[in-house]
C-alpha cells in the first residue's frame, strides 16, 4: 500500500520545473525570431491643447451726467450745468449751447444737437428758422415754445447707441419733466430710442413721452436738416400735427 502523501499543487510546480532543469531546458523558446537590436517605435506627440487667454473684464463705463442726485431740479441751474458738467462733453472742439424757453411752454421741441454755427442760442441757423416757422404756422407766438438738444454741442458722428447706454435718456427725461410742456415734438431718428420710441414703428410717428406721475403727446419727425433738403418731408409734418392735435394748438 502506497503511504506516500498527495502532492500539492505547488509540489507538483517545482517539480516540473526541476525535470526540465536537470533535462538542460532553462529558457523560453518560441517559434518566432525576435529582432532584440530593433529600435523603439518613438512615442505619438500629444498634440498641444491651446490655452483660450482669458479676457479681460469690460470696463465699467461711467454714467453720463454724473450721479443722479446731483442733477439740478430747476431749469436755470439745468442750463449752467449743461454748460460745465464734465461727462456731458464730446470730442469737439465747438461750443455748447444752451437750451432756451420757459416752463410750462405750450410745445417742447428736442433736436439731436445744436447747429454747426451755433454759439450763444441754440438753432440760431436755417435749422432754427425752418423751426421757428413751424411753431408760428403752430399758432404759437415764439415764447411759448422750448427748444432743446439731446447734446450740449455739435458733432460730426454721434455714437447714439453708446450715450443711450450712459444714459443720456434719463437726462432727457429729466429735462422734460423740468420743464412740464403741453407737447413735445422730438427732431431726428437717432434720438429717438432716447425717448423710448421704437424706431421699427416708422417716422414720423404720434405716440406718448413717460414721464414720471404720467405721460406727455408725443410727435416724432426726422431731423431738422433732412427736413430742410425734403420739401415733401415738410408737408407730411404738418399734415401729421394737424392729425396730432386736430386743430387745437393751444
């Protein structure tokens, strides 16, 4: 009887391998040459990810004005403010203007900017005179009107986007609410985001100017020097303020 124990696994290894010691085997063959002198195969670049810079922050551009409290409340310290203050100037080298009328003036008329030849009155050039001849057909003796311009100064290229978003709207609301006309009549198409009208309606165009307890008669025509160049343009402005206050100019 055989009493010799079973053989482990591990035995049963090491025994297999001490036969093909003893039988002269002690390496690896395989049946395919091995080139050992071969050069590695270098390794694949990986392509470089661009760094996106990251931009810098918009700067923070300052409100046109200045700060709000600090804008007069009574239309003779407005002029001499509109005069002096400094984020209210442009990159001209003409004069500004001020506006010139009275409170409570039965129309309120607002023109992109003064006349390039204007230095002490406002519209002082065929601009004004076409105006000032549209107010006496209005049945309105001159000081009952209030000229006003969106700008201090005349420019050549208004960036009108750009002060919207300074805003200079607010100036010109504030304007209007110092002055409490009956009407107001607003000269030209760049201005007129300014005063809350969308452009996409047409010009001209009747509707209402917000200001703050209520709103005011609002006419929108093209601006005073396209006016003076269209004969037909003047014509549909006027039949455009009899419709507007249909007969009444008081």
């Amino acid at each position: 009887m055989n009493s010799r124990p079973a053989q482990t696994l591990a035995d049963s290894i090491a025994a297999a391998q001490a036969w093909w010691r003893d039988a002269g085997v002690d390496m690896v063959f395989g049946d395919e040459p091995v080139s050992w002198l071969a050069e590695k195969a270098p390794a694949k670049a990986v392509a470089a990810v661009p760094v996106r810079p990251v931009p810098p922050p918009e700067p923070t551009i300052p409100p046109i004005g200045g700060e709000r409290s600090a804008w007069p409340d009574e239309l003779a310290a407005f002029n001499q403010w509109w005069l002096a203050e400094p984020s209210l100037g442009q990159a001209s080298s003409t004069p500004r203007v001020p506006p010139r009328g009275d409170h409570s003036a039965s129309v309120m008329i607002i023109v992109p900017m003064p006349e390039a030849g204007d230095t002490d009155s406002l519209l002082a050039g065929p601009q004004g005179r076409l105006l000032g001849s549209f107010v006496k057909a209005m049945g309105l003796s001159p000081d009952r009107a209030y000229f006003a311009s969106a700008l201090p100064q005349h420019i050549d290229m208004p960036d009108w986007e750009r002060l919207s978003s300074q805003g200079l709207g607010e100036i010109i609301t504030h304007h209007v609410q110092m002055v409490n006309p009956g009407r107001l009549i607003v000269f030209g198409t760049g201005i007129l985001p300014l005063v809350g009208h969308d452009p996409a309606q047409g010009t001209p165009a009747i509707g209402k100017f917000a200001i703050q307890g209520g709103s005011l008669p609002l006419l929108a025509s093209y601006a005073p020097g396209r006016l003076l160049d269209h004969p037909l343009l003047r014509a549909s402005l006027w039949r455009r303020w009899l419709e507007w206050t249909d007969g009444d100019t008081r």
